[in-house]
C-alpha cells in the first residue's frame, strides 16, 4: 500500500438532491476504500419555501435554454414568470405577488433577481451547512482536509455533453476555509459515460464493510436509480437509473396545489387513490423518452435528467388521489420491471436508500411487486434498518468520493456510468488561508487531480459546471 492509498481524511460531504428541499451534509473519517470507513456525524439544512421556487426557476431557465447559460441569463427574470404561471399554475396576481416576494427574500428589495445572484445563494446556503456540521460535531474548519460538493443539478444530457451543476467550488472554500473538491462528473460525461449514477462505489464500500454482499441497493431521490452489488470487485458492479423516484408525483403535487405543497406528504394521497392501470400504461409509453427513444427500452448502463420525465395528459382526467397512487406504482413498478433488462440472478437482499421511502405507497408497492418478481421472497430493508443512516447516505456519498478525487482514484466504472475504463474526476479548490497538512501532501504527490481556481463563469469544454460569480 503506498503512503497515499493509506491516508486517513476527515472529509465533508454536501448534496442537494433534485427534489431541491434543502442541503445534507456529513462527516467522514475514511482513506476512500472500505478499510476506513467511519461516520462522524451529519446535518441538515431545509430550504425557505422562497428558495425553492428560485431554484427551480432557475432549473426551469436552463433547460428551456437547453443548457446554454448565457441564453439562460438572459431569459431568467422571465423564467420565474413563466415557472410561476406554467409550472404552478398561479394566477398573474398571486405570480406578481410571489415575485415581489422572492425579491424581497433574495436582496431586501424588489429589485430583478439574476440567474448569478441564485447560484450564489445556494452556495452560501451550503457554507451555511457546513458551519452547522462542524458547530453540531464539535470540530473546528481547520481540522477538515476537504469538502465534497456535489453542487445543484440544473440539466443532464450526456449524449450531447452536457450535465449543468452550479455551484462556486472558490467561493465556497473561500467561506469555509476548507478545501473544496467539487466537479464530479464532467470527466466521465467527456469520456462518454453518462456522468450518473455516481453512489454505487460507496453503496460497494458500505456492503463490503458489513458483510451484506450480494445485495442490491435502491435509491428513491427525484430520480431511481439501482446498484447491484455481486461481489467485491468494484469494475463488476452495475447501475443505473430505474426511471422516476419521487420526482413526477411531487411534480403533480406543486401543479395542483399551486406550489402550496411539495410532496404527497406520507402517502396521504396515494394511500386514498386506486392505481388506474390504463393510465400506468401510457406512462411507460409516453412519461420518459430520452434522446428520441423510450427509456425503457434503452439497455443500462443508462440515466435520467429530472426534464426527461413529463406528466402526461391522461392524469389530468384523474383525482389527486389517484394521479398520486398510480405514479406511485410507476415508481416502484419501473424499478422491478428494469430487472428484466439484466440478464442475471438477482440478489434476494435489498436496502431501500432516500427519501422517497418515507412514502409508503411506493415502499409497498415495491414489495408487492419485488416478491412476485424473485421466487422464494426477498428481504427488503430501509437503510436506516440496517444500520446506514438514509438522511445521511447521499452527503456520506460525495464525502468519500472527495477522498478518492484527492487520490485520483477512480469515481465510476463502465458498469455504472457506460465510461470505457474506470474514470477518476474532480476539481479541487484551495482557500486562499491555504490547506492542511494532508492536503499539501496530496497536492505535491499528485499532479494529476485537476488543482487550483477556475475563472469565475467558466465552463468546462462539455458544459459539465458552472459557477456563480
């Protein structure tokens, strides 16, 4: 073992998922293999309701400009228009009151708000979030080598290369003063991979270390996506994404209610609706077409953009009730019926991860379906029942990829993101008060993790990040 696959790291992981709710973050003691792997503790911060309609206008601008930033920032003052009436169906008084009010939330005045001034202040909200952590875990920014931020999704198109995640490595390192690694997935994305799922590797990590291969790991974000697990071998292992998490229902929760609700809190609705199966097979054929294709007819490796997936038409004709249970079966439905794609045994443990498991429609759903599909049953767990900590997992996630990036040790592999050979990424940011010890170490012993400042706007040469100002 060189000196420095064997380097133990205190490192912080962020993650704001697509359901765009609020920021995760975690401690991890680990040398970014399953040898040392040790949990110190997490964190949680929830966005106002004012902040989650400036980030999803802000999504809602990119992927209208089809990931062109310049055009995005041109069209964002718009942008929150056009979301507030089209997205939430609002009036144009309550969209004229609401944009009054996100002025008013974001500089004090209601003056126009810029696509910048967004990205900015998610990036503060993260430093926010790490303030907490360390405060919360009794430990100071100078005992911390790195952060791993993985930074807001906004759009995901690898066939065109392009995946759009904003957030200001500089600044933020700046704030904290701790060594920022953030850019994951831009060197798989240019390498032809798909740049997602990239939580497998860590999934692998947590299984080996307590002795629960073979397993499969789901994970129910905005978007699911499978890890199955067959051994130990990192390059053996397979991911993709299922198709829809929470991602369509909580779309269909804000249209219906205005944007005054997020999420079919518990399976409230669901639980009182009837899956209407005409309607559940329009949504395979209809909901998610990728790249000119049916996505689920596209073999994995393979991943999703929260954009691919649409409402279609034909839940309109039904009640809140039943719009929510039907795409609640989509869910789990799309997961098991992935399996068929995968020419292989199956595992009969599984571990469920985020929070789309706290809707107990899709986690029933999901059963019920899984132990038709496996003969002789399977064991189906929450991450939580075993011991990880699923509120945690995804920050746990990018705090241990941090760690790898530093070592230029590989992030994803070809049976998980379609990249040729096993890729490494990462863009390291040093604050300008200078780094620990381990991570000067790491500097100078390794030339090869992309070190340093980007210009403030810049871009990859695939649109792979982009900072705010």
């Amino acid at each position: 073992m060189t000196y420095i696959e064997g380097l133990v790291v205190l490192s912080i992981g962020l993650m704001s998922g697509t359901s765009m709710d609020g920021i995760d973050a975690a401690l991890l003691r680990t040398d970014g293999s399953e040898k040392v792997l040790q949990e110190l503790g997490h964190t949680s911060v929830s966005y106002p309701s004012e902040f989650k309609i400036l980030l999803k206008a802000a999504e809602y601008a990119i992927r209208k400009s089809s990931g062109h930033i310049e055009k995005a920032r041109a069209y964002f003052q718009q942008a929150i228009k056009d979301y507030l009436n089209n997205e939430l169906k609002m009036s144009e008084l309550d969209c004229a009151r609401t944009t009054k009010k996100l002025s008013i939330y974001l500089h004090g005045s209601d003056m126009p708000i810029t696509l910048d001034e967004v990205i900015q202040h998610s990036t503060k909200l993260h430093a926010d979030a790490v303030k907490k952590l360390l405060e919360e875990t009794k430990h100071t920014a100078e005992q911390i080598d790195v952060v791993g931020y993985h930074g807001q999704t906004m759009f995901h198109k690898p066939s065109k290369g392009i995946s759009i995640i904003v957030g200001d490595g500089q600044y933020l390192a700046d704030q904290i003063g701790i060594t920022v690694v953030n850019d994951f997935r831009s060197r798989d994305v240019e390498s032809g991979g798909q740049g997602a799922p990239f939580a497998p590797l860590y999934h692998q990590a947590l299984a080996i270390r307590d002795k629960k291969i073979p397993v499969a790991v789901v994970n129910c974000g905005g978007i699911a996506n499978i890890t199955l697990i067959k051994d130990n071998v990192d390059v053996n292992l397979i991911a993709f994404d299922t198709g829809p998490g929470n991602g369509l229902v909580d779309r269909l929760i804000r249209q219906r209610t205005n944007g005054k609700e997020n999420m079919d809190t518990d399976g409230n609705y669901g639980k009182k609706g009837t899956v209407n199966e005409a309607v559940l097979k329009a949504l395979y054929k209809k909901a998610i077409v990728k790249d000119g294709h049916n996505y689920f007819s596209m073999q994995p490796p393979k991943s999703l953009d929260i954009g691919d997936m649409e409402l279609i038409a034909e839940l309109e004709s039904l009640s809140l009730e039943d719009a929510c249970a039907t795409l609640e079966a989509f869910t789990a439905d799309t997961i098991v019926d992935s399996l068929e794609l995968l020419k292989m045994e199956l595992p009969r443990n599984w571990i469920l991860a985020g929070g789309g498991w706290n809707n107990p429609v899709i986690r029933q759903e999901l059963e019920k379906r899984l132990n038709q599909k496996i003969k002789g049953g399977v064991q189906i767990k929450t991450a939580d029942e075993v011991g990880w900590n699923s509120q945690a997992l995804e920050a746990q996630i990018f705090a241990y990829l941090a760690v790898r990036s530093l070592k230029n040790k590989p992030l994803s592999f070809p049976g998980t993101t379609r990249v040729s050979k096993p890729m490494s990424g990462g863009h390291a940011y040093i604050p300008k008060k200078g780094t620990t010890k381990i991570v000067s170490q790491l500097v100078k012993e390794n030339p090869n993790v992309l070190w340093g400042y980007k210009e403030k706007g810049s871009q990859s040469r695939t649109q792979t990040l982009v900072l705010g100002t």
